[in-house]
C-alpha cells in the first residue's frame, strides 16, 4: 500500500527540469566522514579546532562539497559545531553536557541490563569484549583498551536485543567518547583498575541472571557511569 501511494506521490509531482541538486557518490561522503571522525576521535583535533571545508578539501585532493556534507553530518552526531558565518569547530563539553549524557547513558545501559536479566539473554559478546580488555591490558595499550571498553557497553546495550535501544546508544556514542576523553585529561587511568571494575561488573551481571534480579547490575553500572564521566555526585 504505501509503496502505491508512494508512486502516486511520485507521479503526480509535477516535473521541475533543473531543480535536483548534484548527486555525489555517497562513498566519499563517507570516507571524508570516516578521516575526519577518527581525526577527532583520536584526539588529532582538539575540542575548539577550527575544521574548514576549504583545508581539508585541499589536504583529501577533493572538492568542498562532500567535505561540507560530512561536517553536516558531523555536526549531527555531535561531534562538531558550527555558528553564523563561523567555520566548523570541534565541540567543546561543558560539566553540564557531562552530565546530561551520562545520565542518557545510564538510562540506555540500565534499561538493557534489566531486559538482559528478565529474559535471562545471551551475554557472551560482553565476555567477549572482557577478554579483549585483558589483552590489551597485558599489551599496555591505551587505545585498544579503550576500544575494547566501548566494546564492552555496546555489548551489554545489544545484548537485549532491541533495535530502537542500540540505535539511540549509537547516536550518542561519539560525544560519550568526545566528553569522556576530554574528562580523562585530567583523570590519570590505571589499567589495573579498569580492568578488576569490569570484571566485577561481568560477575554482577552473572549473578543476576542466576538470580533474576536486575537491581545489583543497574547499580553497579550507575556507579561505574558516574565515575568514569566524573559526575560522582550525579543524583540518579
């Protein structure tokens, strides 16, 4: 039905010659978006830096029209920002924007955790990603450990098994990691704890299941959350 109606639409649109916009191959839009994601991600540009379309255009070899595509998108997910007659800046976060997106984080982590406990659901993505932090803690590597951290939370987010859920996870995953990096700044990490606060968490969760109560995982997911994003006495 909605595809007939949708042709109808389509059909009776009267024709307007000249008035579509260039279509640009969406692969490039993608790969610009992907280089300039990860530049930011990494901490190769820094929350505040200018991000013109007409450098990078000129660095990718390209013209400006697909980098201004993938800064709109950007800006989107939350990764840049842009006033009037202003160039694109990387998004700076205030205490408040801390605090705004871990209380969404735990609202999405917390609500996954109680469906993967009420339908007692497969959780070995989780310990999948447990073992990886293992490894990269035994290799001393900062960046794959945090890989393997964000591997850990997705995890437990897919593992209820709702598509809604891990859709809005992921639209708020890139500024949880943009804040959180510019959160540990000045938070020196240690390894050896990062690691022992995840498998305690693994073992909650494993006890919970057996027991069929959430509460002891919402918990301790609250707590690690608020700690790690520095908003220790969040009310929540």
């Amino acid at each position: 039905m909605w595809h007939t109606i949708a042709m109808t639409l389509i059909n009776d649109t009267p024709s307007t010659p000249g008035s579509f916009t260039p279509i640009r191959p969406a692969s490039l839009v993608a790969s610009v978006h992907a280089q300039i994601r990860e530049a930011i991600l990494s901490g190769h540009m820094r929350s505040g830096d200018e991000v013109r379309d007409s450098v990078l255009a000129t660095q990718m070899h390209i013209s400006r029209a697909p980098v201004r595509e993938a800064l709109r998108l950007l800006q989107q997910s939350g990764l840049v920002e842009k006033t009037s007659n202003k160039p694109y800046r990387v998004k700076s976060f205030d205490d408040q924007d801390l605090r705004e997106l871990a209380v969404l984080r735990i609202a999405i982590e917390t609500t996954a955790v109680r469906l993967v406990v009420a339908q007692h659901r497969d959780i070995t993505g989780v310990t999948s990603a447990l073992a990886s932090m293992r490894q990269a803690w035994e290799q001393r590597s900062d960046p794959e450990l945090d890989a393997a951290d964000w591997q850990f939370h997705h995890a437990i987010v897919n593992a209820a098994g709702i598509g809604r859920l891990k859709a809005r996870y992921a639209e708020l995953v890139d500024q949880i990691i943009l804040a959180w990096q510019l959160h540990s700044q000045n938070t020196p990490r240690a390894l050896d704890n990062s690691i022992e606060e995840h498998e305690r968490l693994i073992a909650t969760l494993q006890d919970c299941l057996a027991s069929a109560d959430p509460l002891p995982i919402q918990q301790a997911l609250i707590d690690h959350i608020k700690s790690g994003m520095g908003c220790a006495d969040l009310h929540i």
